[in-house]
C-alpha cells in the first residue's frame, strides 16, 4: 500500500462522501473514482488515474482544478441522508479511521482529525472545550483573533467543519492531554479518553 499527501480541503471532501461506518480512504476514492468515469465518456478508464500521480506537480494542480467543478456538484440524497446518520453516533468509536489518519500530515493534522471528528459526533455539547485552558493561555475559542490574543506563537488552526478553533504549537505529549481534556468533558470514561488520546 502507498501513503499519499492531500490537502485538507481534498480530504475533507473525501471523508464527506463517506456511505457507512469504517469505510476506508481508498474504498472512497475507487467508488468515487468509478462513478465520475461512469459519468464521462465510456471509454475512459482507470489507467489516467495511475498517470495523474506520476505527473508533475504543477500539471497535477492543473488537473485538479479543471476537476473542481465535478469535486462541487451536491451529494444525492440517499447520501446526505448516511451523513446524518453519522452525525448522530454515539461516540467518535463508531466514526473515526485509522487509515484515514494515517493519510494525515504529522501530529498537527491528526489532532485536527480527532477534533474534528469529536465535534462531528458531538456538535451540541462541543462548546464545553471552550473550558480546558492553561494557567495563562487558551487553548480552544470560536475565532483565531482570540487565540491570537494570548500568544502571537500559538498556531492557531480551525477545527475540521467547526466554528472552534485550537492551538497547534504544543508538544504531541500536550495535545495529547488536550484530547483527554476534551473526551472528558464530551462525556467519555477514563479508558475511552485514554483511547481517543492513543489515536494520535
């Protein structure tokens, strides 16, 4: 198996088309790759797709944007109605992959995955994390003008289809305390917020 890098807009838009509980990145992308060709001449196949990841760069960023508008178009219904049934989990357990975390950038982007994530399966009760802070700093707000305000270092960073935002500039040690802050005020026990925490 290879391991690519995407932007987060690139991937969110994938994790967004997700159908059912623990489908993996590549199961998204080969089904959605195969509806898009279905949807195009039939002559097309999936070798283009092998060549795209050899290509240059700057030709790959071309490619993307000429695909964007087919990237927009609205989700069916039948789709839409999945996400909500997603949203609607009991716990991040029922939502969160590992190979989709394992796609992301280094500790930064797994950590906004989580975040991200929590608050997908928890959007009412997410404003509890606005709580956890330290001695002399935020850690979470609702703008990147707050964080700013109490360190100019502090990296701020929007969590994933949230309004909340969080410091990035911590050790893996601290944002990983920071996620065991959060599972408790979300609702989870001991062992749970110790695995959510062992996911970054």
């Amino acid at each position: 198996m290879k391991t690519i890098e995407i932007d987060d807009e690139l991937y969110h838009y994938i994790a967004s088309k997700t159908e059912f509980i623990g489908e993996s990145a590549s199961d998204i992308l080969r089904r959605l790759l195969t509806a898009n060709a279905e949807l195009s001449a039939p002559s097309v196949k999936s070798e283009p797709v092998e060549k795209r990841a050899q290509m240059p760069v700057n030709d790959a960023v071309e490619s993307e944007q000429e695909a964007s508008p087919t990237i927009e178009q609205p989700a069916p219904a039948e789709q839409v109605t999945e996400t909500k049934d997603l949203t609607s989990c009991q716990n991040i357990f029922d939502l969160i992959n590992r190979e989709e975390l394992a796609m992301e950038r280094g500790a930064v982007g797994r950590f906004l995955n989580i975040l991200g994530n929590l608050h997908r399966v928890h959007p009412k009760q997410f404003s509890a994390v606005l709580d956890i802070r330290g001695r002399d700093r935020l850690y979470f707000a609702e703008s990147e003008e707050e964080l700013l305000a109490t360190g100019s270092s502090s990296k701020p960073k929007q969590i994933p289809d949230s309004n909340y935002w969080v410091i990035t500039n911590s050790n893996t040690t601290k944002k990983k305390l920071m996620l065991t802050d959060v599972a408790h005020v979300l609702g989870y026990n001991n062992d749970q917020a110790e695995s959510i925490r062992d996911f970054l």
